[in-house]
C-alpha cells in the first residue's frame, strides 16, 4: 500500500499528516470557529467537547443520560459529569421519563435552546461561506466524497 501521508512545508518546517489527520483538521476548525461564535455571543461558559457529546444528539423530548453516552461513544460516568456541568450552567434539565418512572431524561432549558439555535445559524453560515469560496459544484463533489468515505469506513467497520 503507498504511503498517503501528505507533506505540507510551514516556514523552515515540513508537516506531515495522516489521513486521519487530513479528515480531522477540517472539523476541529469548524468546532473551533463555532465555539469562537458562541463566546462572541455571551455563550463564554460551553466547552467544545459538550457540541459532539451533547448538542449535536439531544433533540426535542429529550434522551436519556444512556443514550446520549452511546450515541457520542462516551462513558455513563464522563456523560454524567458533563450533563451535571450543563446543568450548573443552565442549558439542560433532568426531567422524568413518561414511559418510565424510575429514569431521568435529559432535556434543553430554554437557553440550551437558544443556543441550539445559534449554533444552527453559525453551521448554516459557515457552509454558505464554503459554497461562495468553492462553488456550487466543489461543494455537491465534497458531500458525495465524504458519504464515500464514511460508506467505506463503516463497511470495513464490521
């Protein structure tokens, strides 16, 4: 197999990155750009890691705290902490499960609402801002590679 670990120069440095590496960069930007957003907008106490835990799964109705562990490949204990850090915070709430009543869901609070919201709105923008630097055409390429990608991924997966 050919080694496919591009090199990139930077100053007197050469910079090597793996393919993981190459799919992981864009991504750690966006999360980065989007928690910078947030602290513009007064959200100064979220943690990047709370958006792929916790905002990206946690829709209307709520999950249970279980749930939201397997869904963002985290522990019961590290999704407790962050769910009780969430809580102090404000944007989430223990409410209790209807269908049983011995379990707790875990559910936005208003201000974990809003921002849900403007978080959809800075994503939206950003992608927007991708489609106006690359085009229409770059973009419809780029989303069909990453399905690819993930469909090869998640076939080799089992």
């Amino acid at each position: 197999m050919a080694d496919r670990t591009s090199t990139r120069e930077r100053g007197a440095q050469v910079e090597q990155a793996t393919f993981g590496q190459r799919l992981r960069r864009p991504y750690v930007a966006l999360l980065q750009r989007l928690h910078e957003e947030g602290d513009a907008k007064g959200y100064t106490d979220t943690r990047l890691a709370w958006g792929t835990n916790v905002f990206e799964h946690l829709r209307e109705g709520g999950l249970r705290l279980t749930e939201l562990a397997e869904r963002s490949h985290t522990s019961k204990q590290a999704m407790r902490y962050t769910i009780s850090r969430l809580a102090a915070a404000g944007y989430v709430e223990h409410a209790p499960d209807p269908t049983d009543g011995r379990a707790k869901i875990i559910r936005f609070t208003e201000r974990g609402w809003q921002l849900r919201r403007g978080a959809d709105e800075v994503l939206a923008g950003i992608e927007h801002e991708c489609v106006r630097a690359l085009g229409e055409g770059k973009m419809r390429q780029f989303e069909a590679l990453l399905k690819e990608v993930s469909s090869v991924l998640e076939q080799n997966q089992a």
